[in-house]
C-alpha cells in the first residue's frame, strides 16, 4: 500500500489563515475556520474479512505489521487524552474490521471503566457479531452500525466478494437483541448492481425498526475505481425511494450528524392522504454531492495511531510514535491539537470534474483510514 506523506510540521496556512496554531486558539480540537471536533474515530486495526469492490483490492491490502497497530493500553491513553483534555464527547470505533481485533471486547470494557458516560459505539461489517454482540454489549459498548449493502445472496456476494450474507444477517439480529441498538444500517449503493434494490432495503429494515442510511460512494476504494459519472448521488436515492415511499425532512436538528434524516411514509398511490403514519427514518450520507465540512465535527486516529483531520487529508500527524517516545499528556494533547488546527475547509469532492486527471485520490483507502 502506498504510504501517505508523514505530517508533524502544520501544512501552509489556507486562505491567508496562519497554519500555526496561535497562542490564544479557542480550547479543545479547534481549527482554523471556527469548528471543533468533540466526535473520534478511532480504527481498531487496517486488517478485514470483507473485500468490498469500494473499499479493498480483491486480493486484499498489505496489512500494517501487529507492532504498527496501536495496544489496548495505547488505545485507552489515547481515548482519555481526547475525552479529558480535549473535549472528545463521543467515540466510535471503527477499522478495517473492528470484530476481526481478538481483544476487541476488552478494550470495550477497559474503556467503558475509564468514560463511564462515553458514548461508545462501532461500526462493522457485522461477520462474527452473532457470537459477540451479548458480550461487546456486557463490555459497555452503547450501540452499533453494520454495513448492508443488499439482502441478495448474490449481490451481497458480488459487492464484498465474500458469501457471508447469512452471517452478516445473525450478526444484525444478533446486535438488536443484545440491547445494542438503536441498530443503524450502511449501505453503499453502486450502479447496476445494489441501485435498483434501495427501496426493498428500506422496507427491510423498517419492518424491523432499523435505520437504514444510504452513503454516497467516495472516492476512497483501493482499486481507484470511483468515477463521478458512475456514483449514485443523493438526489437520485431520494427518487429510488419516492417510487415506494414520501420522505420529508426529519424535524429532529441534525447537530453535526453527517446523515440526512427523512421521516418515512408509505406512498399510496391514488390516496388522497399522502400523510399516512411516520414507518421510520431514513439517513442519506450525501458526502460527495451536499457535503456537510462547515459542520463537521470528526477527528480520526488510523490503527497505527496516526491523526487525519478529515478522511482526505493529505498531512497525517503521528501520535503513537510520539505516546511510545515518553510524551506527556499534555504533548499528546498539543500535538492532536496542532493536527487538528490545520484541518482543510472542506474536501473539495463537490467541485466539478472530480473524476478529471486534476483530482487526486488519497492514498489511504477507507478500510486504512477507518471508516
Ligand atoms: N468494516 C466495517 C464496515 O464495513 O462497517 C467498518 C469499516 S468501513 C471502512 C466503515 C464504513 O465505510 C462502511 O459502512 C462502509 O460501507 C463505508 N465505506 C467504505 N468504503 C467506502 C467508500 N468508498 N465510500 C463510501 N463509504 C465507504
Ligand atoms: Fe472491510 Fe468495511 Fe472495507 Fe468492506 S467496507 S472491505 S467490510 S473495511
């Protein structure tokens, strides 16, 4: 896997912004355009069971070596220095594959001793969760996200190059009776193969009181496959799903969350109440299309305890290297801070001609940045 170029020193200002964090710079994880990041995703490890078309090559990636990956006890200094002295209000735990981690519930529970109140939840790709839901949930992990990308066998099999849809599906149910829900549901739809199916997935997981939430495709797959022109945009979800279902705006704030909500109401053809009963909500991740950056409150630390201010940063600032040469709290917490002052205004995935030969893909593919 191609490396990303090490950061350390803060990248040149933006917009005539000093890209030195000032003295007298707001407290916390600020930046330089007035935000502050209080939500961490932190990636258990870059390894993953899965090899989404999206996301990893087929043949998988060179996984980092154990002694790169963060420790548990590396893990939950980290986590403390974020939650105790930079304002971190939530956590969520991410990878690669955060189930394929075999301490995974320990490190669950190490940090549920130390944030008795934090927020913690993981995203996954849900194989194996049937066997671990009970315990992540008697560890303290609050609640849960598991990728779906279609509930045909084949599809499913088409899209993570994997057969694994039964077990993904124990591992959902699995999650739900263990008390770890609200279950939130991801799905990335890709043209020509899941598209078609959004409106069946939808009415799949309102039956069963999940919320599904469709995300745009980034240009984050290993194989930099990702073209604009074959990408399915938010606007054309929300038409999939108007065939089947009316969808108005949850009245619920949004309050930084990267997914659009939509209240669901079936749609009755020929009915003159267009306004029957409210069957759930959808979330649309429209990051490409209608990016949500002036609001973003997200700060990321790779498996190998490296901070991205945002998942298209080209400047990393290694934290572990720093945590593992004797560095006090208060240096970790200068350092995330300095990384974090120099986070881009926006990702510029918005602009035009995105797919033209000016844009350049990060070298990290989503599976090595955590997701
Ligand atoms: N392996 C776990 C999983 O799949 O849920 C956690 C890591 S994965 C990188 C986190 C999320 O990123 C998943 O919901 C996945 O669908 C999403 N994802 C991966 N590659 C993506 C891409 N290129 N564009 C949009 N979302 C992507
Ligand atoms: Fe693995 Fe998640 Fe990437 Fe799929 S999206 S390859 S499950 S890391």
């Amino acid at each position: 896997m191609p490396q990303p170029r090490e950061g350390g020193s803060p990248v040149p200002g933006a917009q005539g912004l000093p890209a030195a964090r000032p003295a007298d710079a707001p407290a916390g994880l600020a930046d330089r355009y007035g935000r502050r990041a209080t939500d961490m995703r932190l990636s258990l490890t870059d390894k993953c069971n899965l090899r989404c078309t999206y996301c990893m090559p087929a043949e998988g990636l060179e996984w980092l070596a154990k002694q790169a990956v963060m420790s548990a006890e590396e893990i939950v200094r980290i986590v403390r220095v974020g939650v105790d002295l930079l304002g971190v209000r939530e956590l969520r735990l991410t990878g690669g594959e955060p189930l394929v981690r075999a301490d995974l519930v320990s490190i669950i529970a190490a940090l549920r001793k130390a944030h008795p109140e934090l927020p913690i939840s993981m995203t996954t790709n849900g194989v194996g969760l049937d066997k671990k839901a009970a315990a992540l949930k008697a560890a303290g992990l609050t609640r849960i996200n598991v990728s779906l990308d279609s509930l045909h066998e084949e599809t499913f099999a088409d899209l993570t190059r994997r057969p694994f849809l039964d077990r993904v599906l124990a591992g959902v149910d699995a999650a739900w009776a263990a008390g770890l829900g609200p279950v939130k549901l991801n799905a990335v739809l890709m043209r020509g193969i899941n598209d078609a199916e959004s409106p069946s997935l939808l009415a799949w997981a309102l039956d069963r009181g999940y919320e599904l939430r469709f995300i745009e495709q980034m240009p984050l797959d290993a194989d930099h496959g990702w073209t604009r022109r074959n990408m399915i945009t938010a606007a054309e979800i929300r038409d999939l799903l108007s065939a089947d279902y009316l969808l108005s705006p949850d009245p619920r704030v949004r309050d930084g969350a990267p997914a659009e909500r939509f209240e669901v109401r079936r749609r009755v053809a020929g009915s003159a109440d267009p306004h029957g009963p409210v069957l759930g909500t959808v979330g649309i991740i429209a990051s490409v299309t209608e990016p949500f950056c002036s609001d973003c409150r997200r700060t990321r630390i790779t498996a190998e305890g490296k901070i991205m201010s945002c998942l298209f940063s080209r400047e990393e600032f290694d934290l572990l290297g720093l945590l593992r040469d004797g560095a006090s709290d208060q240096e970790l917490a200068e350092r995330w801070q300095d990384a974090m002052w120099v986070k881009p205004r926006a990702h510029g995935m918005d602009h035009v001609g995105l797919d033209a030969p000016d844009f350049v893909q990060p070298d990290r593919s989503m599976s090595a940045i955590g997701g």
